[in-house]
C-alpha cells in the first residue's frame, strides 16, 4: 500500500477514542521495525522524521525512497503515514516537494498572528495535493531547553484560530515535553486539553513528548481528544540498553558477532517491543 495521508487514520482514532502512534525514525533498522510491527498488530502508523533525522539520512528524498521501497517489499498493507515533525515552513515545503504525504509545520515560536499566517499558507499547499498538516500552539519544550516542573500550556483560544485554517490535527502544549520529564514534573494539564477540545471539537489533538507520561494519564489524554501520540526517546532507550547488553556480554567479540546485522539485531527487536507496548497502550491494534 503507498503512503497515505494521515488524515483519515486520525479521523477514525478520534471517533473511536484511540490513538496512532507516530515513531521518529533514524535509520533503515528503526523504519524496518515500526513498519513490521504495524503490519503484525494490524495498527495504522505514523513515521515521525525530524529535520535533524532528515538530513542524518541523507535528506527527505532518500527517506521517501527508502520507505516506499520497504512497504513494497515488506508488502505493509497497513496504513502508513510519512510525516515531517517540528517542520521549519522551508521544511514542510522540501517534504512536499519530496513524497511526504503529511507535515508539521511548527511555527508555536512565532507571534500568534504569524503563525497562522504561515500555517495558512502551508494548509492551502497540503489540501491540493492531499497531504495532511499538523500546527503547533503553545511551544512544547525538553530537557535541552531546561523546562523543569511544568510545560507551557496553549491558549484554547489560540487553539481554535488555528483548528480554523483547516489543519488536519493540532499540538498544543498541555504541560507535556520532550525528552525525560524532571521529578518534579506537575503532569498534564487535563483542564487545558478539556478546553482546547471543546473549543476545537472534532480536531484530532496531538500529544507530543509521549516518553514517560504515565500509562493513566495517556489513557485520560484519549479520552479527551488526543488521537495522536509522538514516541521518540523510549524508542532511542530501547535500542541503545539492547546494544549495551549485547556488547557488555561480549557478543561482538563471539563467532560473528561483529557482522552489523548481528550487532544491530537486539536493539531493532528492542524497538518493536516497545512500539508493541506502546500500540497496545494507545488502543491502535487491529485498527488498520
Ligand atoms: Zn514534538
């Protein structure tokens, strides 16, 4: 099946009450185990491409060929969106321009009126060629940016002037963030999600920095409007104690244990495993 736009799969998340998934990928090894796992739990799924990601792999072509070639191959009949995260607006258009068949455009660090002014721009763009759109409002911040205790929370109002332009699903910070949340972290903010949504109504709502946020609080989160969940670190997390493992046994150093397809075995089934947990989490299984 070829790349599809997310809209549809997010449509049905929404009325359904469950979640898709999107996974950022890295490499042929990430993309390769989130695509079998989708196809074996018959789920929708979103591949996640950051800009860094992108150009780690060699630029937005190259993903694009690489993963309509593996949904050929791995004859993948689930739905599967390509789908650019935090885009710049030159971004967005270089995914367009390269076979993504969804975008985010992530213009929360821009004033609101500007923002809209170039979500609006990029809407336009995604509807004639049938591509879906994320905006962002209320930035989502990490560990790096040195958010510590709480996200910031989007205004509901700022909410809804977006949800207008027709973007396909919206990110709004409810207190979530990327990366590992601090000790301290107050937990999302359930009032601000209800408000947004009900400002928003049929919106599918997007739940960034889905690493570590309690298994109740995703739940509550879809019962709420969220139909999209970003899972990037605890897919990083997986891959990298399985490789630890691998090598403090000393498994490299055993037979051909050196080969890359040996080596890079444990951390891609640790990948699958956690994207498993997660579908199952999320409520996408059988959903295909
Ligand atoms: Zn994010």
């Amino acid at each position: 099946m070829a790349l599809v736009s997310a809209k549809e799969m997010l449509t049905k998340a929404k009325a359904g009450k469950y979640a898709v998934g999107q996974f950022n990928i890295n490499n042929l090894e990430w993309t390769k185990a989130i695509l079998l796992t989708a196809q074996e739990l018959n789920s929708p799924v979103i591949l996640g491409v950051s800009e860094g990601a992108g150009k780690y792999m060699c630029g937005y072509k190259t993903v694009v060929g690489m993963v309509n070639g593996m949904l050929e191959e791995l004859k993948i009949t689930v739905p599967v969106a390509l789908h650019l995260d935090h885009g710049s607006y030159d971004g967005a258009l270089a995914c367009i321009a390269a076979g993504f068949s969804s975008v985010m455009f992530d213009g929360s660090h821009y004033p609101i009126a500007e923002n809209l002014e170039k979500t609006k721009e990029l809407v336009g763009i995604c509807d004639s060629k049938g591509i879906s759109i994320e905006a962002e409002v209320g930035s989502i911040g990490g560990e790096e940016d040195g958010v510590v205790g709480a996200g910031e929370c989007a205004d509901p109002g700022e909410c809804k002037q977006i949800a207008d332009l027709g973007v396909t699903m919206l990110a709004a910070g409810i207190g979530n963030i990327h990366g590992k949340y601090p000790d301290n972290w107050a937990g999302l903010s359930f009032e601000t999600l209800d408000a947004i949504q009900q400002k928003t109504g049929d919106m599918p709502l997007v739940l960034h920095g889905g690493t570590g946020i309690p298994e109740d609080m995703i739940k509550k989160a879809i019962s709420l409007g969220v139909a999209k969940i970003n899972v990037n670190t605890e897919c990083q997390w997986a891959f990298q104690e399985a490789t630890r493992k691998y090598i403090e046994e000393g498994k490299d150093k055993a037979g051909k244990g050196f080969d890359p397809r040996k080596l890079l075995a444990p951390g891609t089934e640790a990948i699958k495993a956690t994207v498993k947990t997660k579908m199952e989490l999320f409520g996408s299984v059988g959903k295909a």
